[in-house]
C-alpha cells in the first residue's frame, strides 16, 4: 500500500485541529487587547488553557506546546518521523545538565518538556560522565563541550559546539525522511542558522576556529564563505549573501534585527504553506507542527512585548506569518 495513505487518519484530525489556529484576526484583538493580564486573559478564553501564574508566560506557552506535542504523539504511527522538529529541545536540555555540572546548581527549571529522548537518562549519562550513554550523535560534542567548559568555562563555545551538532542533525533526519517539504525544512533552518550565526560572530569578532565550530554544512550557503567573510566584517557577510538565494537577508537585516529574525521564521512557513492543500502524506502532519510553532513565538512576542509595554506598532512588526 501507498505510504501516502497510512497517514490519512492523522491529517484528518490535524485538519480539524488546524481550525483552533489563531487568525490574523485574532492575532489583532491580541495585539490591542488593553495590556498584558488582558492579553493572557484572551489567551486563556480562546482554549489556551488555565492561567496558573499569570506572570509565568514562558511556562504557560511551553505547557501549550506539550499540548500541541502530545497530540501528534496520539495520532502518529511513528512519531520519529518528525524528530528534526523537536531534536533541538533535546540539545538544549543537553546544554542545560553540561552547564548544571560546572555552576553546581541544579538545572531542573531549565529543562524542556517535549522531547525525542528522556531527559532524564540524557541528565543521568552528563552526572555520571558516561558519554557513551548518549544517542550517538550526542556523544562527541557532549564529550567536546565538557571539556571546554571544565578547562576554559568558555559557555559561549561550548553552546556553539552543541548548537552546530544539533544542525547537523537536523540536517541529516532532513535527508533520511524522504520528504521534500521536510528536506527543505531542515535546509533553510540549516542556512538561517549559519547566517545569524555569521552575522554574530562578524559583529564580535569571533576567531576562525570559533566561527569553523559554530557553522554546519548545507547545501544552498557556502560553509567556508560565510567563515571567510565573517573574519571581515557584517558587511562582508551581507555582500555575500546577495550572491545567494537569501539575499533577501541582508535586506531585512538592514532594516532591523527583529525584521531579520521575523523573516527567518517566515521563510520556514513558506515550505509548508502548499500543504495545506495535500490531502495525504506526512506534509500536512509537518505543516501543522509549524503553523502551531510559529502561532506560540507570535504570542511569546506579543506577551513579551505587552510587558515591556511596547506600542502595537512595534509588536505588529515583529509578529510572524501564519498558516491560516
């Protein structure tokens, strides 16, 4: 039997779902909502779920992604199959129990709740400095930036290291899954990445070596290009960027960093915005997990700004596309 069609129970229910998506709509009435206990008060009437903490918003927004999670957990064979969406959370607890380890504090409220592995089986293997213990791809820079961060305390390596084997990861399931729209997926976060990255370490003026471990391979930007013209310069970076297909980055990143980083995410939407027209495959599947993805930062935003109390103006700015 076609693949295509072990997926049709899932993309019915995440069409269903997919009707509970904020609309820009909404996204407005948000953006207006009178100030930041009005706003999570909306949030909370629109099915968002109960407000414990109302000044919590991190917590509020990461139980809601859980959420979101849990139900494609449910309605999925085989929820390895979308790992490169999630792979990050793990890296991330990775770097939080390497860190735990040199401050000695413990780091339980850093930890992230949805997951591809346990986390605390990646905590246990860390404490004991049983690497071995690790998922394969974890060992080597777990083990690298260990090292750093007990010879040097360098945190900022460190993260680098870990951050660059999470791209490669992604890279890598991008390719394995046989999916186009989820191929693509893990190129464009491969090469926005590459490109902040660039464009930091260009701006603080960061050596060759950090630049080389901070930057992964891909396909559609040069690696050894960007390490080139970081060591000269944003400006050196941005004028080779506009001989690529993201010379749209450069542009944005003139205008400003919160228009940069909104265009990084948009363009990540855009793999997916003809999915909501395929009935069948994983697509559809992939297409939701981004629209709810970007429907969260949207808001993470809005609160954010709503406590900084921040003009709509600006907020309107930097507000992602949605899917619906």
């Amino acid at each position: 039997m076609n693949r295509e069609y072990d997926y049709t129970y899932a993309v019915a229910r995440v069409r269903a779902n997919e009707l509970s998506l904020l609309s820009a709509a909404d996204i407005e009435q948000l953006i207006v909502a009178g100030d930041y206990k009005t706003t999570m008060h909306k949030l909370s009437d629109s099915g968002w779920g109960e407000i414990k903490d109302i000044y919590d918003y991190a917590g509020y927004l990461e139980n809601y992604f859980a959420k979101t999670w849990n139900f494609l957990v449910e309605i999925m064979g085989d929820i390895h199959e979308l790992d490169l969406l999630l792979i990050k959370n793990d890296m991330q607890n990775l770097k939080a129990a390497l860190k735990s380890i040199v401050s000695r504090h413990d780091a339980k409220d850093l930890y992230v709740q949805s997951t591809v592995y346990d986390t605390q089986e990646i905590v246990k293997a860390v404490d004991e400095r049983s690497f071995k213990d690790l998922p394969d791809f974890m060992q080597k820079p777990a083990e690298e930036a260990y090292e750093v961060l007990t010879a040097t305390a360098n945190g900022q390596l460190a993260d680098a290291i870990i951050d660059k084997a999470t791209l490669e990861r992604i890279k890598y399931l991008g390719v394995k899954s046989g999916s186009p729209v989820l191929a693509e997926l893990a190129e464009r976060m491969c090469a926005t990445a590459n490109i902040k990255i660039a464009l930091r370490c260009a701006n603080t003026g960061k050596s060759k070596d950090f630049v080389e471990r901070s930057l992964c391979e891909c396909d559609t930007i040069a690696k050894h290009k960007l390490v080139e013209t970081s060591l000269e310069g944003v400006d050196a970076v941005l004028n080779y960027l506009n001989d690529t297909s993201y010379a749209v980055a450069g542009e944005k990143f003139k205008e400003s960093t919160s228009v940069f980083e909104k265009w990084c995410d948009d363009i990540l939407m855009e793999c997916v915005n003809e999915a909501r027209y395929t009935a069948f495959g994983i697509d559809p599947i992939v297409a939701y997990y981004v629209a709810r993805d970007a429907e969260i930062k949207t808001v993470r935003i809005i609160l954010s700004a709503k406590i900084n109390n921040l003009p709509a103006d600006v907020i309107r700015e930097r507000v992602r596309a949605l899917y619906v």
